[in-house]
C-alpha cells in the first residue's frame, strides 16, 4: 500500500446496500477507536439515512461506479476500499482497477470467477507494483474454504507431517440462504458464457485462477459436482455427500492460493468440496435431487421463459432475510485431508449467523480491519491479486476467532 497519508481507512462502497448496511453496522460496533471509516454509494440521501441510523458521523463519498473520476477519487482517498457492490463484473471493474493503480488494499465478496479472472490479468502486477493487496471472495465465498485449508495446512505444518494430499470440505450443517446478489452474478455470468466456448471452458477449469496454468500439477479430472459416500473421504463420515453450490468457485481459490504459495501445500493436493444430506436411507436420493437440482437452476437461468419465472421467485438484489431470522442462521464446515505421510487431519470452521449475511458481514469487515490494524502480522508479499489466506492468513484466523467464530484443526 502507497505510504502517503490518506483520508480514510476504510471506505466501505455500496454502504446503502443491504449487506453494505450489515457491514456498516458492524464496523460501527467494532471497528478499533480511531479507525477512519466512510460511507460510499450511488446516493447521498440514502447514505445519510444510513449514517443517521448508525448514529455515527462518518464521511460520505458519492461515486457512481460508472464514473471513473469519481472512482479513481474515491481509491485514492482510502487505505482499504471495502465494496459489497455486485455483480462485480457489471460494476466492479473500474474500482478493483483504481485501487490497484493507487496501492490501496481492497476486499470484495465476489464468487464470479470470471471477474477474478480477469481482474487477476489486468491487476495482478498493478498491484505487485504499488504494494496494494487485491483480495477478492472474503465473505461466505471464500473464506471458509480458503481459510480452512490454510489453517489445516499449518497443523500438518507444525507437526511435521508432510503435505497436504486428497483434501476435502464438506458442509456438515447450514442454516440460512444465498443473497439476492449471489443469484444476480450467477444470471451475469450465464449470460456472458452463454455464447462465447473460449469462456465456458475457463470457467470450467479447474484452473481457471492459477498464476501459472502450465507449472500446475497434471491430477486428472476434478469434478466439483461429484456425489460421494462419506466413507470415500473419511472412515469416521458416514452417509451421502451432495455436490455445494459454491464448490466450483471455492475450489479454484483454493487451489490459487497453494499456486501463489510455491504450491507450499502439496504438489499432490487435490482440492474438492460437497455437503452432507445425512445418513438416511433416502440419502443417496436426496444428494442426486440436489445434484439435479443444482443443474436445472443453472439450465432454468439461461433459458428465456424459465428465467421469466425464477426471476420472480429468487431472491433479488438489495433483498435479504430479517434480522431474527439472520440471527437464526449458522453454519458448521468440516474438512478433511489425508497428508503424505499417511496421516488423517480434520479442520473445522464454524460461525453463528445466516452466512451470506450476518457470517459475511463479520467475515468482510474482519477482512478489513486486518489491513488497517494488523500489518506487521499479515503474510509477506509485495501486493497483487491475492487470496484470504495468501493476503490475511493468520492476522484473520485471529481476528475471526476473537468475532466468536470457531476456527480448528487436529489430526485425527
């Protein structure tokens, strides 16, 4: 980050927002004394309603996404830019891009993997050159994964027990739902790939967010959507596992951070991610209703006359669940990996709150603070288009812990 003195800490964009409410709030309750933040967004009336609300006297910044002097203004203000606007496709481009070019940190909750992609291209060494750290995916997508394989990699670390092999996260218990604005980049991104092969086959790979496609290791066909036994990935997992929704972006994060690593958690690792439909007999079937499932959304999503009525019944963006029932939601991620040596690890991540709200809200802002207040703690690197763990690392497994969440690993 550029050593010049900047007026804020922490601009969050898209404060007006529904999830830019939460974080705001949060901050506002935890935020350390002294810490500098502003409110930005389309709307100044809408902020100052915010602002009131919040009883707080924070700055407001006005910028349009679209205008880029506004944008370049805003990056230059901040030493982190924290924006919960989306699709980031549609409208994170010009910001990501500002930021990198004015060395300031920056946290999204993006789980578009072509915007990743692409920001990765045309930032990643923007910002290696003002030392500004791009981390995208710091909500519900990804940290958990990220985090979770970083955690169990320190274990096996720390007891010298060799690398990190078959490695899998399973979604054991959740209680809650996906945001309107999940659903808005998922019909973005569909409607970008739907007539352009060259891009459903990089959304597709595996790989599709390595630094270098051709220095990773050949482990054959991956399949995000697989439907497991639990006993395939560990002896003490009974019943069915369902392919995760989110498993297709999640997993190339994490396979990014072992690249931008020096692949430091195993050239032999092999990443993948499901969710438990318990241990019924109705289990099998269940776990292939979610797997038709996942695929007649997608299908329903591109095509014309479906899309006219799940429009209508999916949640939108800017909509979101209660506070009772935000404060209802949890969830509870188990992963489990075999080392080289032999041994079996499990790690576990687990948080109160809905968790692409209440959880995300946390995990963003904790994302945050961790540039402004824990500099000398967070992992060395010169800036770029990181990743939660490559970025944040232990400074947010601190940080998330202290927020009550519940972050371990132990062999088993």
């Amino acid at each position: 980050m550029s050593g010049s003195v900047r007026e804020h800490d922490i601009v969050v964009y898209g404060a007006s927002g529904f999830v830019g409410v939460l974080v705001a709030k949060y901050l506002a309750g935890h935020a350390p004394a002294g810490t500098r933040v502003a409110l930005a967004g389309r709307s100044e009336s809408r902020l100052a309603e915010v602002r009131q609300r919040l009883g707080v006297d924070w700055p407001i910044l006005v910028a349009d996404a679209s205008d880029a002097a506004a944008v370049d203004r805003l990056a230059a203000s901040a030493r982190v830019v924290l924006t919960t606007v989306g699709p980031y496709a549609k409208y994170g481009k010009a910001l990501v891009h500002s930021c990198a070019a004015a060395g300031t940190d920056y946290v999204d909750l993006t789980g578009e993997v072509l915007f990743a992609r692409e920001s990765i291209d045309e930032n990643h060494e923007l910002a290696a050159q003002t030392g500004a750290r791009i981390v995208h995916s710091c909500g519900f997508d990804s940290i958990p994964s990220d985090i979770g394989v970083h955690v169990l990699d320190r274990q096996v670390k720390a007891d010298d027990a060799g690398e990190l092999t078959d490695t899998t996260l399973v979604v054991t218990s959740m209680r809650g739902g996906f945001s309107g604005g999940t659903i808005d980049s998922m019909r973005n991104q569909l409607d970008v790939i739907k007539n352009d092969r060259r891009l459903r086959r990089l959304a597709a790979s595996p790989y599709s967010l390595s630094p270098d496609r051709a220095a990773e290791p050949d482990l054959g066909r991956q399949d995000d959507m697989a439907i497991l036994n639990g006993t395939e990935v560990d002896p003490r997992l009974r019943g069915s596992l369902a392919p995760f929704v989110m498993a297709s972006y999640n997993t190339r994060v994490v396979r990014r951070s072992n690249a931008l690593l020096g692949w430091a958690y195993g050239r032999q690792f092999r990443y993948r991610e499901a969710m438990s439909v318990g241990a019924s007999p109705l289990s099998p079937v269940l776990a292939m209703v979610t797997k038709v499932g996942l695929g007649a959304l997608v299908v329903g999503l591109s095509l014309p006359p479906t899309r006219f009525v799940l429009d209508r019944i999916l949640p939108k963006p800017g909509e979101g669940p209660s506070e009772q029932a935000r404060n209802a939601g949890h969830f509870t991620i188990d992963l489990f990996t075999t080392t080289s040596t032999g041994a079996r690890y499990t790690a576990r991540f687990r948080a109160k709150g809905d968790p692409g709200y209440a959880a995300t809200a946390v995990m963003l802002s904790e994302s945050a603070l961790a540039l402004i207040h824990d500099r000398d703690a967070l992992p060395p690197s010169s800036g770029g288009v990181l990743t939660p763990a490559t970025a944040l690392g232990d400074a947010l497994v601190n940080r998330l812990r202290a927020a009550g969440m519940e972050i371990t690993a132990a062999k088993s």
